[in-house]
C-alpha cells in the first residue's frame, strides 16, 4: 500500500510539471542558501581555529605593560605596530582606536612591532629610528620560567619595521627577531618554521637573515645573496616555505619600491578575522634575524613580547593569574592573554556572523516551505473529485493524508537533494574565487555528515509540514462531495 | 440483508437545508438487482450514498446484516466500502494519472494487498470485462464504454457483496449500455447483489427490485419474485 502512495505521490506530481518544478525551485533555492552559507561558514570556522591549534592551547602571550596605561593600552599598542605601515599618515593614537580594531582580537604576528605605534605618521620615523612604544621593560624569560611553575617554556620576540634593500627591489619590511632558543621552543608561532630553501640560522656571531616567501620574490633575493637591512649587510641563510595564508589585501605585490612595507597582518578591508587569519601564522612578509644578532647591532628593538608555554594539564586561567602575580612582584607590569581566548573570541565573532547568515538563509526557506503550502493547498482543491474516488475504494483518512503528505514530502525532498548540490558547488565556487577577494584562501567548505542529513531530512520535513495543513483539509472532504466536484 | 429505517437526509447548502430524503424505509434481501428510479433530485443518489457508506443519515438507520452503518467510525466506514461494495459512477471516476490496471489495483492496495496478488487480480478482473488488451492504457486513451468497464473491474476486484451503480449507463451509446447492464446482471448471484440507480425506465425491466423515488420518499416498491407492488 505505501508503495502505491509513494507511486500516486510521484505520478501527482509529474501530471503537474511545471507548477511542481516552480515549487521545488522555491525550496531549492532556500536549501541553496542554507548549504552554500553553513559550509563556508564552518570551513572558515575551521580553518581559523586550526591556525589557532597549529599555535597550541599551552600558549600564553604576555606583553609588558610599562608604567603608563593599562594592559588593554599595550595590547592596543601591540595591535596597531601590528596594522603596519599601510596605515601609516592616517593612524590615530593609541588611545583613540576604535574599540572594532582592539575588541579582544590579538594578533601574534603584531606582537612587540614599535615602530609607528607611537602614531607620529611619519616615514622617517619607520625608516629610520625606531622609537619605543612605551616605556616598558622586557620580560625575562629564564626567570619567568624559574618564577612560576606552570611555565615550562618562554621565548622572546620583537617585531619592527625596517628599510631594507635587495637586489630586486627595497623598501619597509617587518623584521621579527626571534631568539634561538624561541625558535626551537615555539616553531608554530612562526607557522612551523619551514624552509623551502637554504638551512636557516647557522651561526650567532654572521649577519644571516631568513626571508620569508613573499618578501623572498619581492625582493629578488636567493639563498646566498645580500641584502642590507637598516644600512647592516645580511647574507640570505634561508627562505621560508609559503604558510599558505592569504596574500593581503588588495595591494599587488608588484610593485616592491613602494609596496613592499607591509606588515603582514594589514588587511585593513577584509575585517577582524581576515587579519587574523592572515596574522597569526603569516610568515610571508617578514625577514627573520636572530635576537642574539640583532641585539648586538641595534639597540632600539623595542619590547618583546614573551610567548611562554605551560605545562601539559596545567589550569591556563592559574597560570596567568600566576604569571601576572610573578611579575607584578619584581616590577614588571604584564598583560597575559591565551591562544585559547584569542580563538573563544574568533570564534564567538565568526559564531555570530554564521548565525545571521543562516537566519538570512532560513528566510529563504521559509518562502520555499510558503510556496510548497500554496501549490499543495492548490492540489487539494485541484484533486477534491481523486479524494473522493480514493474514498470511494476503500481509503481511509489517514491514507489520503499519507499520500498528500509523501507529495508535499517529495518535493521537498527532491528541492533538498538539488539544492545540497547546487549549495556545494557554490560554496566551492566561493571559496574559490569570493576567498581570495576577502583575503581568506586557506579555506575549503565543510561539508559534515551532519549538513548532509540534516538538509535532507529537514527539507523532506519541511515539505511534510507545509503540506500537513492542505492534506489535513484534503483528508477530511466528504467523499460524496469531493467526488461531485468537477 | 439491507434495512433502512426510517432515514432521513439533510444538506446544508449555505443557508439552505436541502431534505434529500424523508424518512425512507427499505428492506432488501441479499442477491438482488435492485433498480432505484426517479427524477433528478428524488433522493435516489443520496440512498446509493447512505447504502454505501460513503455517507451517514441525518436521523434514521441503515442496517446491513445487523450493523447499524450510520454508527460507524470514519475508518469502519472505509473499511466498509473497502470490503463490502464497489461503486461505478455515471462519470466513470478513473484516476487519470493511473492506467486501466493500476486504477483497479487501487482497491486492493490499499488494502495492503501484496503487490504481485493485487496486480493478478487487477488482470484477471479486466480480463473479466473484455479489457486483457487495453490494460496499460491511461483513462484518458480509453472510450467511455471501456472506461465503465474499467470501473466494473475496479468495482468486482474487491469481490464485493455489493455493486452500487449510479447511471452507470448514463453517458453509454445504447449497444454500451446493454454490455454494462450484462455485466452488473451478471455479478448478481451467490451473496452478491447490486443497486442501480437510473432514470432509464428501460433498466428497470431487469429489476428483481424496483424502488420508485420521488421528493425523498419511497413512491412504490416492486419485487418481481414475490410481484407485489407496496404504494405509500
């Protein structure tokens, strides 16, 4: 019997084609939103939070303060050196960003820049000295690790801005300066420190420079060449393989003279999250000398902001607080903030923006599920005198609301099935083509098993519903009345 | 055995209250052809209707075989119909989506009837009525005598006790109508019994029962067994 239902359901629906495919269309295009939107959604989502597991949960960031302003000052402070030289002339003071900027997002690629943060504007300042941020003192880390004992690792790291000269082109370029041992310690904070070319570092006591992907093509530089960096001559020891994080921005990377001093994080147009998807793990644009170098030759680095790592199991709310009580004790004022609190806060943001998007694309469906509801309701109207025989031979109500039910069901069903396929090529075709444009390629649609089903049966459900009213109607006409209809 | 006591049957339409029937009472004996005759709007369809279920009297009773039918759930009712009778209508009521074999199949299957049993029978019940080489054919491919025909089949494959035929003939040239009126004659036999309802005072000649309606009411009643002739 139900497969004679499910059969008149079908016939039903092909003895009214076109009507039928206008309301499948209507399903199938709310199912459309729904996927495409959910599965960009989540492989964004995923993407981030796998740069922020690349990273590691045991990470904590801690930035010195310094005797004036407080701890959000200094992040902000770390966040604007992070926005780089392409803001530059038309940067504001520390103090008057804009809270969208400095709301709770933290980029690690920033961490400890001071050039420009004191927002003078001025290109003389990046090119040539490089003033403090604030007057703050670096953490130590051998003692950090000594102090508290939840730490088990800690590295410093200054990042500035500096005129560089290659063969091929010059201009501004972030210089990040790790130290040896935070090179060994914390190689994911610098996207796993992997090199396409050369050998890296080999000796403390010769200007050797490690040069990331992007700024390698930039500058024309190979393993073994030259480069000057701020009037120093640095022979290319490495090059580093691409992190895969998107190109910034708009800019071209064309034009070198003029465009090279990016930052690495300045992505100014593609929002919060696109800066730091790009931040966090972008190795690209950067030059890498070594702390133990750079220090010898110049003494205006700036303060470097400690990356530390707790012991495995350890409570990362206690040992910040233990962080911060350590060095409060020895003068030190400290802003500590986690990996996992930098992805909790992407991922409420990119939470937040999937929830309206799919709020976007319910409204899409629910003018689908009222489509389907018109064209049963017209059904029913239309198929009063089949009702009537139906009941005629033995049908029961139930019967007849079953099979208004499967018809509704169906086209639902069948608007799912298209639209799961149609939302997959378009979110493929977005991650493709619309990713780049935002800044976002590292990404490719997720696409779970719960998606799938759920689409499926949501929208077999759906249909079901829209139907329920109109069959409900269609069940109990009266059989001598539905048959007197024409 | 059919009883009717005493039924009565009101419509609303809108406002209006149309009296169908006023207090008709009926007895039938089993294996009979029982012709019902009169003008259009006497009431003859609603008694049709009322005998097979397929609605309840306003006030009365209509008994079959001791069951009081207006007592009956909506699913008893279809049940009923399901088991009991098969209807052929004047406007043949084929489901145009579904061939000659699939439209006499329905009844079966949804009585959940195997598929393989319900597609036999189907056959064997077209095969019946003359139709073995139109059986895949939709509705619309068929004449109307054919059509009636495939109503016939529908209305026997159930094997029904019985057949209620409203105008079967009534949209039939003449030669049609007669194989028709042989079919349902035919069924008439071992436990089975048919009512037809007509205007056709031809029809009537072949009526071992013949109820005369007029305004609601029963005018005469003849039965040719017993050849009395009962006037209200």
């Amino acid at each position: 019997m139900k497969l004679n239902l499910w059969k008149l359901a079908a016939n039903n629906i092909r003895s009214r084609r076109t009507r039928s495919w206008l309301t499948i269309l209507g399903v199938l295009i709310g199912v459309t939103a729904v996927v495409a939107l959910m599965s960009i959604g989540s492989g964004v989502e995923q993407a981030v939070l796998q740069q922020f597991e690349d990273i590691g949960y045991d990470i904590l960031i801690v930035t010195p303060t310094g005797d004036e302003g407080s701890s959000i000052a200094a992040t902000r402070n770390a966040m604007m050196a992070g926005m780089g030289t392409e803001m530059r002339g038309s940067m504001r003071p520390a103090t008057e960003m804009d809270t969208e900027t400095s709301g709770g997002i933290f980029d690690p690629s920033a961490i400890g820049q001071s050039s420009d943060s004191q927002g003078t504007g001025e290109d003389s300042t990046v090119a040539g000295q490089m003033p403090f941020a604030f007057s703050a003192e670096n953490v130590d880390p051998e003692r950090l690790v000594s102090m508290v004992p939840d730490v088990v690792q800690a590295g410093n790291y200054t990042t500035a801005v500096m005129g560089v000269e290659g063969p091929g082109a010059s201009g501004f370029l972030r210089v990040s300066t790790p130290s040896a041992s935070f090179l060994q310690d914390f190689p994911s904070f610098l996207g796993g420190w992997k090199l396409a070319d050369g050998s890296g570092f080999t000796d403390v006591g010769i200007n050797q420079v490690v040069v990331g992907a992007r700024s390698a093509d930039n500058l024309g530089v190979n393993v073994g060449d030259a480069l000057i960096i701020r009037d120093e001559r640095f022979v290319v020891s490495g090059i580093l393989a691409p992190s895969g994080v998107a190109e910034e921005g708009v800019e071209s990377a064309g034009e070198p003279q003029t465009g090279l001093a990016r930052s690495g994080n300045t992505v100014l147009t593609g929002g919060r999250s696109t800066t730091i998807l790009t931040g966090l793990t972008n190795t690209d644009d950067a030059l890498f000398v070594l702390e133990e170098r750079a220090a010898e030759l110049w003494d205006d680095l700036g303060v470097a902001t400690t990356i530390v790592r707790v012991a495995q199991g350890a409570d990362i709310d206690a040992s910040r607080n233990s962080i911060e009580t350590a060095m409060s004790a020895v003068g030190t004022g400290v802003s500590v903030i986690s990996v996992a609190e930098m992805a909790g806060s992407i991922q409420s943001t990119l939470g937040l923006i999937e929830t309206v998007l799919a709020c976007i694309a319910a409204v899409a469906l629910l003018v689908g599920a009222v489509g389907l509801m018109n064209t049963m309701y017209t059904a029913v109207l239309e198929r009063r005198q089949e009702i009537g025989i139906l009941k005629a031979v033995g049908a029961t109500d139930g019967q007849v609301l079953t099979l208004f039910l499967i018809d509704s069901g169906l086209m639902g069903l069948v608007g799912g099935v298209l639209g799961l396929g149609i939302g997959a090529v378009l979110s493929f075709v977005g991650a493709r083509f619309v990713g780049p444009m935002l800044g976002v390629t590292t990404f490719s649609p997720l696409f779970s098993a719960g998606l799938i089903f759920g689409v499926l049966a949501f929208s077999f459900i759906l249909g079901g519903i829209s139907g329920a009213w109109p069959a409900w109607r269609g069940s109990r006409l009266n059989p001598v009345e539905a048959l007197a209809s024409e | 055995m059919l009883v009717l006591e005493e039924v009565h049957k009101t419509y609303h339409m809108g406002e209006t209250e149309v009296h169908a029937l006023r207090g008709v009472d009926l007895t039938i004996e089993d294996e009979s052809f029982v012709v019902v005759m009169g003008p259009s709007g006497s009431g003859k369809s609603t008694l049709m209707h009322l005998v097979g279920c397929l609605d309840t009297p306003t006030k009365g009773h209509v008994i079959y075989d001791g069951a009081d039918l207006g007592a009956l759930s909506s699913r008893q009712r279809a049940n009923y119909r399901a088991d009991q009778v098969g209807f052929v209508f004047q406007k043949f009521n084929l489901v145009g989506t579904l061939t000659a074999l699939e439209n006499v199949e329905l009844p079966l299957l949804l009585q959940d009837a195997p598929a393989g049993v319900a597609r036999d029978k189907a056959a064997h019940a077209l095969e019946s009525v003359g139709l073995k080489s139109r059986m895949k054919h939709r509705p619309s491919k068929l004449s109307g005598g054919e059509q009636q025909r495939v109503a016939i089949a529908r209305a026997l494959v159930n094997e029904p006790r019985w057949i209620l035929a409203d105008e079967p003939t009534g949209n039939l040239d003449t030669t049609t109508g007669e194989y028709i009126l042989g079919l349902l004659e035919g069924f008439v036999g071992e436990d089975r019994s048919v009512m037809l309802v007509t205007h056709n005072p031809e029809i009537a000649k072949i009526a071992d029962v013949l109820v005369e309606i007029c305004d609601g009411q029963i005018e005469s009643l003849t039965k040719k067994s017993v050849k009395q002739v009962v006037t209200s």
